[in-house]
C-alpha cells in the first residue's frame, strides 16, 4: 500500500511508535529496539539538542560507526529541526574536521569507538559545538578543550522533545560531502523534498510492510543509507545493521533475521560470486535485491539472481546531487543480458517526476538513440553545492525552465531506457583515438576476470589494466588481441587478489593508481 509520507524525514519512526510500539525497528550486533525505545531515545537526544541551541538547531554532526549513536542520532537531528550531518571516523582528521567547519555544526552526536579521534578533531575547531555521548561517561571522556558534553548520563535523564520544531520541505534534511576535483570534500545539502520524492517513488515501486526487514550495509557518509533506514521507518519495518564480516559472509545472517530487502554496491556481489559462494537457493528469504553506486556487471546479476531466486533483482543508479537514486533497471533474466553494453546492466528509466535530458559538450539535447551526458531536473534535484556558488555553477545549468543537474555519465537511450557508457572522464583519447575504458573492461570481464578497471597509467598515452579473480594474463591479453584494436589494447595487465575499494565499498581508482606505482618503484 502506498501511503502519502510527512514532509518531515524521520516522521515515520514516531508513526510506528505509535502504531505499533513494540515492533523492532532497528537491530544492531545482537541488540533490537522497539519502535517505542528508538523514538524515545530519539527524542531524549533531541530536547537536549533544542534546549542546548535555545531553539531548533541548524546542523548537527554524526560521527558513529554502525551503533545506537549512528543511526538514532540521525534521527535525534531530524526531530530537532536540524539537518544531520554524517561523518566517518575512517576518514583522515584533517578532512573530518574540515567538514566539521564547514558545516559549522552546532553539536555532535559520537559514539564510543568514534571518541579516541574526536579530541584531535576538535583541537583548531573555532567554536567547540556541544558533544553528546550517548554511551560514555563524562569521566571516560578524556580532553575536549573546554567542549560542552552530554553524557550517558545526561541523555537517558533527559525530558524527550514533545513539541517539535516546524520544518517545510525546503529544509535541508541531511549534508553530505562528496569528494571534490580540488581535494576539499564538496557539501550537497538534501532538503526535505528531496528525500521525500525519492521515498515515494520507491515505496510505490516496492511496497514495504511492517513485515520486511532490510540489510544496512552502507557507511552512513554515503547516501545509499538513508534508504535503508527511512524506507523502514516510514513503513514500519525493521532495518539490520550488518557487520563487515557478516557482509563479506551473508547467508546465515540473512536466514536467521529473515531479510526480505537486500541493498549494496555490486562489488559485494561481485566479491561473493568471486569467492564461489552465491550458490543457487542460497539467500532464499530475500524478495527484492537491490544495487547502487557503480556498475553493476552482466554476470554477477545473474549469479545473484541464481542464489536468490524468490528476489526481484534491480539495478539503481543515481548521484547524491539527485537525492540517492534517479533511475532503475528490473533485471529480466530473459531479455536483459541482451540489453547490457559493456557487460553491464542498464541503468533503466527514470523515476516518476523526473526529466530527464541527453546533451552534448555544449548543453544542447542530442537526438534519441545518439550518445550524451545523462542531465535530471525535478523534485529530486538538489539545491547546488554547500556555500560553493561556482562549482554550482559548473553542474547545475536552466534549460526550459528547469534547473537540471549534470551526471557526468555518457548514456545511450535504446529500447525504452538508459544504458550507462562510463564517466566523461573515463571517456579519454589515446594517440588522437577517443576511447571509452569501459569497453575494455567489459572485454576483459567476458574474458575471465571478475573485475577489471582500465586506467591511464603511467601516462596520459599508456593503457594500463588491473583486474582481479582471473587466472593468468596472458589469456587477458589474448581477449584483447582479439577483441580490440590495437590502440585500444593494454599495454599491460596486472592481477590483483582483491580491487582496493574506497569508503562506499566502491572501487578506489586512485589506490590502484598508487599501488601501481608502488609496484613500479620497487622494480627500480
């Protein structure tokens, strides 16, 4: 059943408080809380929010790591009025701090395994924001150069919010900072309208009851969580939080909290399928299986298909500055491995609401079928960039009337939907011949590599790969020998155990870079 949503994100968990209060709305590690328990620990943290800024807050900061902290204190922010800012303790100082600064958060919300780096973040900090510490003691806290502190204590002492501040659908409901070109994270501020648009979209596409239960597998510095945990809350479901070690090894997890939702980045997937172990039958609870964040490749979704044969598989794509996801492609086991290119699954049609416009190097429309740069407007197009007016500049562009947002990704439309080409930067000239990467990569997939990345490596005019699950390079070679012109053709192939993957669980190109540099070095 699709149901109209409150403007307000994080609503939803004090519905089902209501509704139905014993029902298990989150689980972590080995710990459930109710719907009751989260949304009154929830709104305890939130009237010390309010009260703290004598009002509704601005911004505040999560720095926790799949914990109570993490994922109530997001809520806590969006009950106060605030819009949550996550952070990843993963993350160098230097940077942490720097989005502290420039979110110019007003508290902090941090767990216990996130407090031995918060004293080295907050020294240089101008203006110390409260710091709430939901699961330490003042007296374990240590130094925080003079910063005000709610402990444990404090929090499970203190009057839940009840009158909560007004938001609209203008309000920034999260920030999130993004890597930037420049080195300095870029914030993308996510209204209110935004999220809801995109939860709307997907609760009329899935139709989640109080009976699901849905794998959280993302850090929360990446936007793919925010499904996870408000497509739950808004329809009374149960979101899991999994450990690594559980992600890395599912199947027992899946089955013994009967996960109907699954929702990752395919190099999970592809690292199971990897390792042998999607077998068919063997995630049988599982109705939707969804993936988000990179290419999700031809084999893996039918491997993944095999394992989970009651799921519907679906492929999401979409950047953060079009709120999570913007199209989505079912996967048919009958006609979709025709529709791949580059070994890929398509990236579908658009969600409802959404216009989507196909342009070239200089912004204007490209015919139907032609090749372009994949540019979305509507209700889930973000605001621009966080205090950055000039790189807005650079990515949001009117046309018609509306204000679009541009991808960076090459698409084709064919046969009723997108299919995705590669980034614009991995579209590149070598020798005077332009070269899309992805090409080669799906070539050396087909030819027996689980992974393949294709990078410009040592020089601008040198094609080097890396690829990891194949067994020799010499077929590697031979595949491309074959399959590719010569201009096209690596230079050389390098096997790898495992790809180096960044903080999304995404392939980090830059580590590879460095390795192979590395590499280079110790060969003199």
């Amino acid at each position: 059943m699709t149901t109209a949503l409150n403007p307000r994100l994080g609503a939803g968990l004090l519905d089902h408080a209501c509704l139905r209060p014993e029902s298990v709305a989150l689980t972590v590690g080995r710990r459930e809380y109710s719907y009751e328990e989260a949304a009154g620990i929830a709104r305890r943290w939130a009237g010390v929010l309010v009260e703290a800024a004598g009002g509704r807050p601005r911004r505040v900061g999560v720095f926790a790591h799949r914990s109570e902290a993490s994922y109530l204190g997001a809520a806590a922010a969006l009950l106060a009025g605030a819009a949550f800012v996550p952070l990843n303790r993963k993350f160098p100082a230097e940077r942490t701090r720097s989005m502290l600064e420039r979110a110019d958060v007003d508290a902090l919300i941090v767990d216990a395994g996130s407090l031995p780096g918060l004293a080295e973040i907050l020294r240089g900090l101008p203006g110390k924001p409260l710091v709430l510490l939901p699961d330490v003691v003042r007296g374990e806290a240590g130094d925080l150069g003079g910063a005000r502190v709610a402990d444990a204590v404090d929090l499970a002492a203190a009057a839940p919010l009840v009158r909560l501040p007004e938001v609209s659908r203008d309000d920034i409901a999260y920030l999130l900072f993004t890597s930037g070109s420049t080195g300095t994270p870029k914030g993308v501020p996510v209204t209110h309208g935004n999220v809801r648009a995109f939860l709307e979209a997907n609760q009329a596409r899935y139709r989640l009851t109080p009976e699901d239960r849905l794998t959280q597998t993302f850090d929360q510095t990446f936007d793919l969580s925010v499904f996870d945990l408000f497509m739950a809350w808004e329809h009374g479901a149960r979101v899991c939080s999994m450990d690594p070690i559980e992600i890395l090894a599912p199947f027992k997890y899946l089955e013994r909290n009967g996960i109907t939702v699954w929702f990752s980045v395919p190099s999970v997937a592809a690292m199971l399928r990897r390792r042998g172990v999607l077998k068919p039958g063997s995630m049988p609870t599982l109705r939707w299986s969804l993936f988000c964040g990179e290419a999700l490749p031809r084999a893996t979704a039918e491997d993944w298909q095999a394992a989970a044969p009651q799921s519907v598989v679906e492929n999401l794509y979409g950047p953060t500055e079009l709120t999570i996801a913007c199209t989505v492609h079912r996967w048919d086991p009958a006609t979709s491995p025709a529709a791949c290119v580059h070994d890929n699954v398509p990236i579908g049609q658009p969600y409802p609401g959404l216009r989507p416009l196909v342009v070239d190097d200089e912004l204007n429309p490209v015919p139907d079928g032609g090749s372009g740069e994949l540019c979305m407007a509507g209700p889930q197009t973000t605001p621009g960039y966080w205090r950055a007016p000039e790189i807005t500049a650079e990515r949001y562009f009117t046309h018609a009337g509306q204000t679009y947002y541009r991808t960076g990704d090459l698409v084709r439309f064919q046969d009723g939907e997108y299919v995705c080409l590669g980034r614009n930067d991995q579209q590149v000239k070598v020798g005077g011949y332009r070269i899309e990467l992805g090409e080669i990569e799906a070539v050396l997939r087909r030819a027996g590599a689980v992974e393949a990345v294709a990078l410009l490596w040592p020089d601008p005019e040198t094609i080097t790969a890396v690829v990891s699950g194949a067994a020799d390079t010499a077929t590697l070679a031979a595949a491309c020998d074959s399959s590719l012109p010569a201009y096209m053709a690596p230079r050389s192939v390098h096997l790898v155990e495992e790809m180096p993957v960044n903080g999304n669980g995404k392939v980090d190109r830059a580590a590879l870079r460095r390795r192979l540099d590395e590499i280079s070095t110790s060969r003199g």
